[in-house]
C-alpha cells in the first residue's frame, strides 16, 4: 500500500501532475490496493481535512490583503518605503525589500507578494537602470518572507499538522527570522549595488515629506500589529484575527484611503474565492496522503529507524534540513508541510527539540524550495509578471540563495532567534 502510494505519486509528479491531483490519485490507488478498504474512505478524509474552525482563517487573510490592495495599500507602502531608503546606494533594491516586508505582515503569501506589489516593484527598478533579471530576483527572493511574517497562510496549517505548537506562537516566532532574512537580502542589494554603480533614481521617489509619508501609510501599518496585538491580548483568537482584519481592511480601504469602491468587491471576492478553493484544495487532499502514511505505519517506522541511529539534536538537524531541501526543490510550501511534519515532529519531541524552534526551521527551508529551481513557484510567477526568462534570473539569485541558506543555518543552530520573542510574551509553543 505504501510502495504504490509513492510510486504513484511520484511518477505522476515526474510527468508535471499539479501536486494536488497526484496526492489524491495516489491516495485513491493505495486505498483500492489493500482489501477492505473502501473509496469511502478518500471522500471521508477529504472533508475532515477541512473539518477546522482554524482554517477559516485563510480565506479571511486572504480577503484582508485583496481589500488593502484595492485600497491603494501597495502605493502607500511603497512610496513611503521608496522614500525612506530610496536614496541610499541601490535604493530602490531597498525600497523592494522593505515593501515587501511591510506587505507580507498583511498578505501571509509569497506569491500574492510577488504577483501583486512585486510586478510594481520591478518596473520602478527597471526605470531606474536596475539589470531586469536582478530585479526580478530580488523580487522572487524577497517574497519568501510573506509566509515567515505573520499572518501567514502556512503556520496555520503547519499547527493544524502538528498538535505541539500553536498559531499564535508560531505567528510570533516567525517575526524575527522574517526580518533577518529581509536585512541579509539587504546586505546582498548593497554589496551588488556598489559593485554595479545602482544608484537611487530621485525622480522616481515621492517628494513629500518623509514624515506626511508615514502618516499616510500608519493605517496599513497597524494591520500586522492590530493582528498579533489583538490575539496576545486575548481580545480574539487568530480566526477571529482574520476576520477583524477583513472588518479593518474594509474601512481603511474605502473611508482612509478613499480608493476602494463597493463595485470592485465582486472581483475581489473572486480572487479570493479562487485562491482560497485552490490552498484548500490542497489540504484536504494532503489529509488523505497523510491518512495513507499514517496507515501504513510509514511515519512511526521512519522514527523507530532514525531514533536507532542515537543523533544528536545537531546532527537531526542538519539531516533534517538536507531531506527537506530535496523535498523543497519538487514540493510546495503548504503540501511539504502536510506530508513530512507527521513524520518529522515525533523525532524532533523524541530529540528535545523545541516545537517552536523546529517548525520554523521546517516552515523557512521548505520556503526556500519556492526560489530553487527547477520546480520553484515563485520563480515562474516572478518570471511571468517581470517577462524575464528564468535562466538570467537564476543566475543572478546566486549570492540571495547563498544568503537564504545562512539565514536558514543561524536558524537551526541558535534556536534563541525563533523562540525569544515568544517566551517574552509567555508562549512556550
């Protein structure tokens, strides 16, 4: 049953099946495999896969970030951002880092971040005599903050995945590995910028005040802080969060900023209703591949085999950070997360591992496989929305891959960096 579920799954990924369709498939055929199962039992894990008051708040955070962006959110941002570092050494490099990291504590998604503010992005830096395959890698590379920043789309179904974190911890822990992958991108634009002579482009930057700037884009500011402000003060849980920010998106969007009109609602709730149909689509087939394992025993033996191995937590690391770059570089964020974390949790419990500080090593490495090529999502949307080829910009993500991976290896080896600010405010998981 085991055998076929993988053989399956993986001749079908092999002939590029969406990963969805090859979960079920192979779920289906693994089920008709062993005797006495019955079909039934695919249509059943399906929808107790969805069967979760927390999932609902990814269609919520989903909506939030439509509405904002509607609501002139991305121009507000990137103005102020662009103002506020635009005029240093490879400015407008800076202005795309610091944008999209303002943007991902609302979107919660690496490639709305790349599809929507990214697309601007890149064209403000094309004006500005930035290589256009840089530009777009800077972009895609950026974007890989969207889901470590809360609110983020995949912590939520991370802690659906595994009973020892909460999403409200992992929210908060993932605050700082989000923004030191934001300061090594910057690191990397600086050190590019002064070997190409980019400079900043005051033509392109806003005049006003730095000051007027920032008043003007507080409104969309406060959304991350009103979410996390509002679940660490219990005034609601992070599914009641989601909602809020919907409620506030709303307001903002149509009596602060005064761009949102009630006639762009029905396209709106479109986009959403799409986006949302299709992550949840993947989750409700990533239970019935999870079910599958889980009767297979596949997860428990793989414990038994590496707990025998007696690794040290660093060794169980770096095994586990090597296993999940492979996985990364053909697997999505959000389905790699629903098949390999009931496998890899127990042994991170059984190694003493802290939950926290293991979920975001796990969350920020299966991240990175959305710029790894061949398979990366973000480099085809980057590409898309930029119409660079993907072989220029891959070559120029060179020295940001290298600067992901060592963020990626302070993370493992200084568990302080994910776990601080949670402690502080009392969350242990």
């Amino acid at each position: 049953m085991s055998a076929l579920l993988g053989i399956v799954f993986i001749g079908l990924m092999a002939l590029g099946t969406p990963i969805a369709f090859a979960m079920l498939i192979a779920g289906l055929a693994a089920v008709w495999m062993k005797p006495g199962l019955s079909a039934l039992v695919v249509m059943q894990n399906l929808f107790s896969g969805l069967d979760s008051f927390p999932l609902l708040a990814i269609p919520f955070f989903i909506l939030a970030a439509e509405l904002m962006s509607g609501g002139a959110l991305t121009d507000v941002l990137l103005k102020f951002a662009a103002r506020l570092v635009g005029m240093r050494r490879g400015g407008l490099g800076h202005a795309n880092i610091l944008t999209l990291t303002f943007f991902s504590g609302i979107s919660g998604s690496a490639l709305a971040d790349a599809a929507g503010p990214g697309a601007m992005l890149i064209k403000m830096m094309r004006k500005a005599g930035y290589n256009d395959a840089y530009a777009a890698a800077l972009t895609a590379s950026t974007a890989i903050v969207g889901p470590i920043i809360p609110p983020s789309i995949i912590m939520i179904v991370y802690a659906l995945t595994d009973n020892s974190v909460t999403v409200t911890g992992l929210f908060l822990a993932g605050v700082l590995p989000g923004l030191l992958i934001a300061v090594a991108l910057a690191l990397v634009n600086h050190w590019v910028s002064v070997r190409r002579d980019y400079r900043s482009a005051p033509e392109l930057l806003d005049p006003a005040p730095l000051l007027l700037l920032f008043w003007r884009a507080l409104p969309a500011l406060m959304l991350p802080a009103i979410i996390l402000g509002g679940i660490h003060l219990g005034i609601f849980t992070p599914t009641e969060a989601s909602a809020a920010a919907v409620l506030y998106a709303l307001i903002v969007g149509r009596f602060v900023y005064g761009t949102l009109h009630f006639s762009m609602l029905p396209a709106i709730l479109f986009r959403t209703a799409l986006m949302t149909a299709s992550i949840l689509f993947i989750v409700a087939t990533s239970a019935v591949f999870a079910w599958v394992l889980t009767v297979g025993q596949i997860p428990q033996q793989a414990a038994s085999w590496i707990a025998g191995m007696q690794l040290s937590q660093a060794a169980l690391l770096v095994a586990v950070n090597v296993l999940l770059l492979l996985v990364g570089i053909f697997i999505e964020p959000l389905p790699g997360v629903m098949i390999m974390v009931p496998i890899l949790a127990p042994l991170a419990e059984a190694a003493g591992l802290n939950p926290l500080h293991f979920a975001i090593v796990v969350i920020v490495n299966l991240t990175l496989g959305m710029v790894t090529p061949p398979v990366g999502g973000l480099l085809f949307v980057t590409s898309a929305v930029s119409g660079v080829k993907m072989g220029p910009m891959v070559r120029e993500m060179a020295p940001m891959l290298a600067a992901l991976f060592a963020v990626l290896m302070l993370l493992t080896f200084f568990p302080s960096i994910s776990t601080w600010l949670p402690a502080l405010l009392g969350y242990r998981n």
